[in-house]
C-alpha cells in the first residue's frame, strides 16, 4: 500500500525516493529522498520479512501446517528472532518516514 501511496504523489517523486535521489542526478534538495528513500527501503524489507520467514514459520508454530515437536520449536524461534527483527526496523522506518516531512517539509 505504501508503494501504492508512493507512486500516487507522482512517478518521478517515486523514482526520486526509491533511488534515495539519484534519479535524476543527485541535487542540493534531494535529502528528504534519501531518507524517506529508505524509510521505504526499510518498509520492503519488513514487508518481504514477514511474507518469507515470519508467516512460515508461524504456520509450524501454530500446528496449521503439520511437523513434528522439535520443527514446530525451531519454527517458533525462527519466527520469534524474524518478529523483533521487524519491531527493530519498525521504529527508524517509522522515524524516517514522519520526519521527512518535519524536516525537509
């Protein structure tokens, strides 16, 4: 949905952020590019987290897929580790994308 938002404000605004500025060559004001650029970098990154690793895994946690003890403890730690990987990121994702606007207004 974010990407969605993202292409919204303007395809060349898009390709700015998504190439942290460098799309048109790099300019004195292309600062808030690069840090909601990777903001949104940080965004993907979670998003491919949760769909790779997190919801598999979970899936052997919860018994929803079929595995023996040891796979369905592996599979909880797994997701575990994945899980507070994501809140890590969360929070200078979360920071870089309100500040954008704070900052370079």
């Amino acid at each position: 949905m974010g990407l969605i938002v993202l292409y919204l404000r303007g395809v060349d605004y898009a390709h700015e952020t998504l190439t942290l500025g460098l799309f048109g060559g790099y300019a004195a004001g292309d600062n808030r590019y690069t840090l909601l650029g990777l903001s949104a970098w940080l965004a993907v990154i979670m998003f491919v987290n949760v769909w790779a690793f997190i919801w598999p895994n979970q899936k052997i946690a919860l018994g929803i897929v079929e595995a023996d003890a040891d796979a369905k403890a592996k599979a909880a730690r797994t997701a575990m580790l994945f899980s507070r990987t994501n809140l890590l990121l969360s929070i200078p994702m979360l920071t870089g994308m309100t500040m954008t606007q704070t900052l370079f207004g």
